[in-house]
C-alpha cells in the first residue's frame, strides 16, 4: 500500500516500499502558472535530501524541486520532455516528475500528511 507525504517546499512524495514517486502539489503548480520546461535529472543519479533535482520554467519564473529524502534516481518522467504542461492538469498523476530508491526510508517521519499539509497552506 503506498503512503504520500508532503514538504513544505511543497513536494509530494509517494512511496510503496523503498521507491518512491515524486512531483510537486497541485498547490504548487498553481502558484507556478502555466509550465513551458521541467528540466530533468539524470537517471542513477545520487541526490541528498534537500538537493535541487528539477527545474520548473513556467510563464512566471524558474524554480527548483528539492529532493525530499536521500536516494538514487531509478527513472524520470519522459513525457514531460514534449508536454511540461502535464504537471498542470496532472500534478500528482500523470504529471510526476522522477521515481527513486529511498536510502534512508527513516527521512519520511519528518515529512507531512495531507491534513497536515492541507493547514500548512491554509
């Protein structure tokens, strides 16, 4: 069964036993506006919690998404490439950004659960 958590730097990482699956809110893509790049790490890579592993261009500005735990990139999102607005329509589906294998499964106690991320942007 898998388990979402939040950021507060507003990510959302789904997890289902040590890979994880990770976008940012809808929340955030609201804020963001219309999406026109996702930059794209690479598969394998290493990331620590808390590392820039995206980029997102939108119409307003350009921001980073942080790594929410420690782990290695299994496989990003490709269809993002050709269609960046999927994380507008679809930021918690279709619209997920990489997928990874958790190094240190302890990290999510620190995280948020939707009631507590639903008063975080309140």
């Amino acid at each position: 069964m898998a388990a979402t958590y939040f950021t507060e730097d507003h990510e959302w990482i789904r997890v289902e036993g040590d890979t994880a699956t990770v976008g940012i809110t809808d929340y955030a893509q609201q804020q963001l506006g219309d999406l026109v790049f996702v930059e794209l790490p690479e598969v394998g890579r290493n990331l620590a919690k808390g590392d820039a592993a995206v980029v997102v261009e939108s119409v307003k500005a350009a921001s980073d998404v942080y790594a929410p735990c420690d782990g290695e990139i299994l496989s990003v999102n490709e269809a993002l490439s050709g269609a960046p607005a999927l994380v507008n329509s679809a930021a918690t589906g279709d619209g997920w950004l990489w997928t990874m294998k958790l190094a240190d499964a302890s990290q999510l106690d620190g995280l948020m659960d939707a009631a507590a991320y639903d008063k975080h942007i309140a």
